[in-house]
C-alpha cells in the first residue's frame, strides 16, 4: 500500500511541477487565460493537456459546495465537500485517487454493493456496501481505489470531509 501511496503522490506532484515549469516557460502571467478547449468549473474555458493551467488559491477558497478544479481530458481534479453519508460506487473504466485535506471520516471498500444500479455506461451506484473493509480516514490520508471496486464514505465526522479527488482511466489515449 505504501508504494501504491507514494506512486500516487508522486503522478500528482509531478503533475503540480509539470504545469509550474510549462507556465515559466510559457511567459503567461500566473492565472492567465489561455485559449484552447474543454472546460473547468464554472464553464470556463481550459487549456488542453499541453497549455499550462493555474488554479489559484482564490479559486479553490471560492468553491465551498464542490466542483470541478481542474478538467484536463481524460484527467479530472475535484474538490468534493461531503458533510453527510454519500452512496457507494463502482467506476469501472477509472481508478480513483483521493486526498482528504480536511475533516475525517469512515471509507468503506471492496465487497459488494448493495441494491447496485447502473447510473451510465461506466459507472454503478448503490446504497451501501456489504463486506467491505471499513476504514476511518482524516486529513493528510492519500487514497487510491482501483476501477472496479466499490467505495463509499457513509459517515463523516464534525463538519464533514473535503476532499480532492482524481479519476485514473485504466488507459490513456
């Protein structure tokens, strides 16, 4: 788990170094809006994987009942808030990375989902999980389900969680 964990840290860092080094050479001043395709939360206009991209600090602080951050096909990075028990689900196509920066909780995972239901053609959605592991997480905890297995977050604690999360699709390209 220890080397899945550090893996998954590593692809987001160089990720964050990645989009530092482009936007340096680009000569774009920081937050500058470039033209390209696609879409980030609020419906604005996103480079596209080869242009550089800046999420500010103001824009992440701005969103407080959760969204899209960043939308790079095929990568996506939410910021999700969950002040309540969510429904389980099962993304076939895409594992799933989460960072939980605030707030703890219970995940469950594996199992079988309980009164399972197509929502579209690559994910399943349901009530709960039945034999899962059941895990308490908080904040600073790296979190990476692979596509296919089940997952939920059925409590939370105080305020709630905030976590960022990242799909993986199992081939890019």
């Amino acid at each position: 788990m220890r080397v899945i964990t550090a893996l998954a840290f590593s692809l987001v860092v160089v990720f964050a170094l990645s989009v530092a080094a482009q936007q340096r050479g680009a000569g774009a001043p920081q937050g500058a809006a470039q033209q390209g395709g696609g879409q980030r939360g609020g419906g604005q206009p996103q480079p596209s994987i080869t242009q550089t991209t800046v999420v500010t600090a103001a824009e992440v602080a701005a969103k407080t009942a959760g969204g899209n951050l960043i939308r790079l096909a095929p990568y996506n990075v939410n910021l999700e808030v969950r002040t309540m028990g969510q429904a389980a689900a099962v993304h076939e196509t895409e594992a799933e990375l989460f960072y939980v920066m605030e707030g703890s909780g219970t995940l469950v995972t594996g199992g079988k989902l309980i009164e399972e239901r197509r929502t579209n053609p690559e994910n399943l959605s349901g009530t709960g999980i039945e034999g899962g592991v059941t895990r308490k997480v908080s904040k600073g905890d790296w979190i990476l389900v692979p596509a296919g297995e089940p997952h939920q977050y059925p409590a939370v604690e105080g305020s709630g969680l905030r976590l960022m999360s990242m799909h993986l699709p199992k081939k890019v390209g």
